[in-house]
C-alpha cells in the first residue's frame, strides 16, 4: 500500500510538472492577407500589402508571441485601374508615403499578449515601417487554423505626413487622413 501511495504521489508530481510545450504556426502567406483603408476629405482608397513570411506562436491554445514580415513592393491599390492605379501605386511606394526602395519591409513583432476571452487576444506589437518602430495595439481572434485582426496606424509616426492636416494647413480637401485601416487575416 505504502509502494502504490508513492507511486501515485510521483505521477502526481510527474503530471503537474509537465508543461505545454509552444508550437510556432507559420502563416500560409499566399492565402493569408492584408487589406488597407486610406481616407481623404474627398473620399477613400484600399488596396492589398503581402506577407513575406510570419508565425503566432502557441502554447494549447494561447497565443504567446507572433512576427510578421510584410513585403512592402507588393503595395497595391484594388479601388483604381490602369492610369490612376499605377500612379497611386507609384506614389505610395516614393518617399512621400512607404519609400519601398529604402524600405522594402515592414515588421510586427508580438511584445504582450492577454487573453480577453476564448480565443481572443488583446495584443499589443512593436511596428516597424520605413525603419521606425512604434507600438501598436488590436485584438487577435484565433481559430484552429486562422487568425484575423483589424486595427489603425497611425501614419505620421512613421514620418509619412504627406498631405496630413496636422502638419500642413491651406490643404483643405486634399487632406488625408493621419490613420489608415488593415484589416488581417492569417491563414495556417
């Protein structure tokens, strides 16, 4: 009786010391995707940036950490074609918006992570674009083989202040909004 209680007592001890190993899921990043919102006073472009590679990074079910790489040449507007498409594109790639040439990568690194609810996650993540790093925060929703999100950057502390109304004035309606929209979904 005294070998089968200690026997117990050692799987007991044995289990509780058992912890949930992190599993790091890459994204698929040809069915993963970034959607953009950029609003002026006159109206609205949107567009897609791709993925070059990322990962969230689990333990069970929690997400623990995350990065992203995101191809910044890929920059395109969906609203426009042809002309005025190539123009915006053009334009969004020079140094006035990302400077693609300098900076042809933008990051999101995961720095902490709360659980709001099942499969939730308040996250708040380093973003680096045109080499300067600024936090942002979003909820991250989970399932067993995707994740989405949707938050707003703020362009201007990333030294993109082309025509902001918080640093030029006599701009009037061709100012553009200092926040832009994305709108992520990650597939596994």
């Amino acid at each position: 009786m005294k070998n089968l209680k200690s026997i117990a007592l050692a799987l007991v001890v044995a289990l509780a010391t058992v912890s949930v190993s992190a599993q790091t899921k890459k994204i698929d990043a040809a069915k993963s995707s970034i959607n953009w919102l950029g609003k002026k006073v006159t109206g609205q472009h949107n567009g897609t940036v791709n993925f070059k590679e990322g990962a969230l990074v689990f333990k069970g079910k929690k997400v623990v950490g995350g990065n992203f790489t995101v191809d910044m040449n890929s920059l395109t507007a969906t609203d426009l074609q042809g002309e005025y498409q190539g123009k915006l594109n053009g334009h969004l790639k020079a140094d006035d918006f990302f400077g693609t040439d300098k900076f042809p990568t933008a990051k999101l690194v995961f720095k902490k992570i709360a659980t709001k609810a099942a499969n939730v996650f308040a996250v708040t993540a380093d973003l680096t674009i045109k080499g300067i790093t600024k936090p942002v925060t979003f909820d991250l929703t989970t399932t067993a083989n995707s994740a989405t999100a949707k938050f707003n950057v703020d362009r201007t502390k990333y030294d993109i202040k082309y025509g902001s109304g918080s640093f030029f004035s006599n701009i009037g309606d061709k100012a553009i909004n200092d926040e832009f929209e994305l709108d992520v979904t990650l597939k596994f």
